[in-house]
C-alpha cells in the first residue's frame, strides 16, 4: 500500500492539514520527527484510521481522535488517497461525534460515517459509503486487517519487538496474507494429501507382494528364500517362471511327437483291421462256395 495524499481536519492536533507523499517519491527513505506531542504518532493513526476506522492502538476510541480544539461547527474528517497494486483508491471518514445541528439549535451526535471510491485511469468508476462494506473491501484490497496493518506495516513504538516474537504461526498467516502465498499453501497440502495416499496404495501393493510370495510353492529355491528381499524373491520367482515355461516347451514338443506316433499308429491299425475284416469276408464266402458245391446234384444221362 502506497499512501499519496492524507488531509487531516480537526483531528488531534491538526485543524486543516495535507500531507502529500507524492512530494517524497524521490527518496527512498524518509523520517518523520518532532518533538514529544508534536503529532508524529497522529499521522498513523490518520492513516490507520481512514483504512480501518480505529486508531493504532484499541484502547483509544476513534471518538477520542477528534481535536479537542475543533468547534462544534468543524467536523473531524481524515481523507487518504492511496495506492495498491497499480489501483489507486481514495477513502474518507468521519468519526462518531458531537456537532451542532444541521436545523434548529443544539447539539446532535452524528454517528461515523464514510466513502471509499474505486479509480481507473484517473476516473471514479465505484463508490461504497457503507461503513461495514468499507472496512470490508479495504481489507480484501490489503489483504490485512487493522491488527496486522499495525503490527506488520506500522510497526509503532517498539512493537517491532512484538513481531518478532509473534509465534511462528502468526508470522506465517500474515506473510502468507501480505505475499498472497495461500495458493501455494493449498497446492502443498494438495501434494502432502496426494504423497500420503500413494505411501498408503504402495504399502497395500507390497503388502498383497509379500502375501503372494509367502504363497509360492518354490522349486530348487534357497533354503533362506522367505527372508530374502522382495526383489530377491522376484528376481528367484522369474527365473523359476522361465525354467517352469522352457519345461514345459520341451514336454509340449514331446507331446506332440508321441501324438503324431499314435497318429501313425492308429492309421496302420485302421489299415490293418480293414485288412482283416475282407480276409474273414473272403474266408465266409469260400466257405460258403465250398457248402454249396457239395449240395450240388450230379447231373445224369438218361
């Protein structure tokens, strides 16, 4: 967040003032000095009050921000203009306060009220005046809320101690809300749950390893082949396998050449039961002739 221009009016010890920033562009790094009371401190709670509608610290109520010079008739205002992120913004306030009546005589106490107006390319394109919409967007802007402006950008008086003693939880959410680092978080939590998921499918599939090995009916294996390591047994088990498959390729061929024998075989067998049966045929007709020939009359002369 880069301030521009604050205007504070009757506000602590400024009646009608205009800090613009935008005069100290050419140096790096400047100091704000005075003497005690002087209203160094005011400044940043100007500017913490026009983001936020409080003060730096919590003990001070905004109503008390008010200058206790201002008349009833000058209404305590802090405007800032800023930028974030090649935006710019501009946001006023008015705190909670007592001022004398619009109509009639007499006081009215006039509760806190403000704007805060969106900017492209030098045009107002948006405008909120909802204080609660206010707090709301200009903490979505900055990606901090009051308590974390102060502490990490503020830093007033000292609390840069506190800072550095935040525990590291705290000082890891608000440098992950300040660098915006909260997709990576997720996509690390993504990786941490995916890692955890595979560990557990890896253990199942060496357990169901494990249990298939302990399974084996092992053939010629070592006397030692349960406590071998998984890669032992595999590479064991694949050799067992290759010698089991050239087995049984050369009892296959076997097969097949005594198939083709009895193939063989059986053809002569045909052959020679074909064979047999026209020589029984044979043998019944010749005796058949041979019954017939002795039935047969002589045939005489008469």
């Amino acid at each position: 967040m880069k301030p521009l221009k604050l205007h504070m009016q009757n506000f602590g010890p400024y009646e009608d003032e205009t800090i613009d920033f935008t005069q100290l562009e050419q140096s790096p790094v400047f100091l704000i000095f005075g003497n005690t009371g002087s209203g160094k401190t005011t400044i940043f709670d100007a500017i913490t009050f026009a983001l936020f509608g409080d003060g730096i610290t919590k003990d001070r109520d905004p109503e008390s921000l008010r200058s206790d010079f201002a008349d009833f008739d000058s209404p305590t205002e802090v405007d800032l203009t800023f930028e974030h992120q090649g935006k710019q913004y501009e946001i006023t306030r008015q705190p909670k306060q007592t001022l004398n009546r619009q109509r009639g005589d007499g006081q009215k106490v006039y509760e806190a009220k403000g704007k805060l107006s969106f900017f492209k390319n030098g045009e107002k394109v948006n405008e909120i005046s909802r204080i609660s919409e206010i707090t709301a967007n200009v903490e979505k802007i900055l990606q901090l809320n009051r308590q974390q402006f102060v502490q990490i950008v503020l830093l007033p008086q000292g609390d840069f101690r506190k800072f550095l003693a935040a525990s590291s939880s705290d000082k890891e959410t608000l440098l992950r809300n300040i660098f915006h680092t909260d997709i990576y978080r997720r996509w690390s939590d993504a990786l941490a749950t995916q890692l955890r998921e595979m560990n557990a499918d890896s253990k199942q599939w060496q357990q169901a390893i494990a249990d298939n090995l302990a399974s084996i009916n092992w053939v010629a294996a070592p006397a030692d082949i349960q406590k071998q390591s998984t890669e032992k047994q595999i590479g064991t088990l694949k050799a067992q396998q290759k010698t089991a498959k050239d087995d049984l390729n050369a009892l296959a061929e076997k097969i097949t050449g005594l198939q083709a024998k009895i193939t063989s075989q059986s053809s002569k067998i045909d052959a020679e039961t074909q064979m047999n049966t026209q020589i029984h045929e044979l043998a019944h007709k010749q005796q058949e002739l041979v019954t017939l020939t002795a039935k047969k009359k002589p045939i005489t002369k008469s």
